[in-house]
C-alpha cells in the first residue's frame, strides 16, 4: 500500500482512537462505573427513602453504561491493533489469507481484519 494511503489509514484510526477513548471517560464519569452500589453513585447513603423503581433504573442505566464501556474497550482494541499493524508493515492484509483487503473495505471498516468472503456468518472474523 502506498505511503499517503497508509498515512490516510493512520489518521482514521487514530481519531477512531480518540473517540473511543473519549467515550470510556463520558461513560465511567456520568454513570460513576467506579462506585461498587448504585446508592454511591446517586449519592445516597441509605435507600430507605428511594423508591424500589428508582434503584432499579439506576441498576439498568448501570449495566447499559457498562455494557456501552465493554463494547468501547473491544473497538479501542481493534483500533490498536490496527495501528500495530501499520508499524509492522502488515496493515491492508488479511490475516487468514494475506491478500490485500480492498482500500473501499479498508474505508468503511479502518480495523477489517479479513477479506469479505473470509468473514463467516457468526462475525467470528471481522
């Protein structure tokens, strides 16, 4: 792959970067992921006086914030592998076959992994 592709590639990847990274900080900070009960995270010291429904929203804001933090983790990680790639020389590759992977692929998908007719029907392979 050409230089300039390869520095076009680069620079997605690493606003994709950023983003993601963003996002983990937006979500751990409004849903407080760091406190272990949802009473530290409304701020309350006893639940006494908190209806059962409000705690059960607070629970389920919770887990979608957490479930929103794995799922960012997980593209953060294919992000940098990517970027690893790059440094390798191995970026633009399928790593099942090892033939190019289309740059229109590579636009739409910056972290494809694998040729279209390589991926399987239970996204094993992105």
């Amino acid at each position: 792959m050409e230089q300039e592709k390869l520095k076009h590639f680069k620079q997605l990847l690493l606003k994709m970067k950023e983003e993601a990274q963003e996002e983990l900080g937006i979500n751990t900070d409004s849903y407080n992921l760091d406190k272990e009960y949802p009473d530290d995270s409304i701020g309350e010291f006893t639940n006494y006086d908190n209806h059962p429904a409000d705690l059960g929203t607070e629970m389920f804001e919770r887990e979608k914030a957490a479930t929103l933090n794995a799922q960012t983790r997980e593209r953060l990680s294919e992000v940098e592998h990517a970027l690893d790639k790059i440094d390798k020389g191995t970026y633009g590759y399928s790593e099942s076959s090892g033939k190019p992977i289309p740059e229109e692929r590579l636009e739409v998908e910056p972290t494809a992994r694998y040729l279209v007719e390589e991926v399987d029907g239970n996204n094993q392979n992105r």
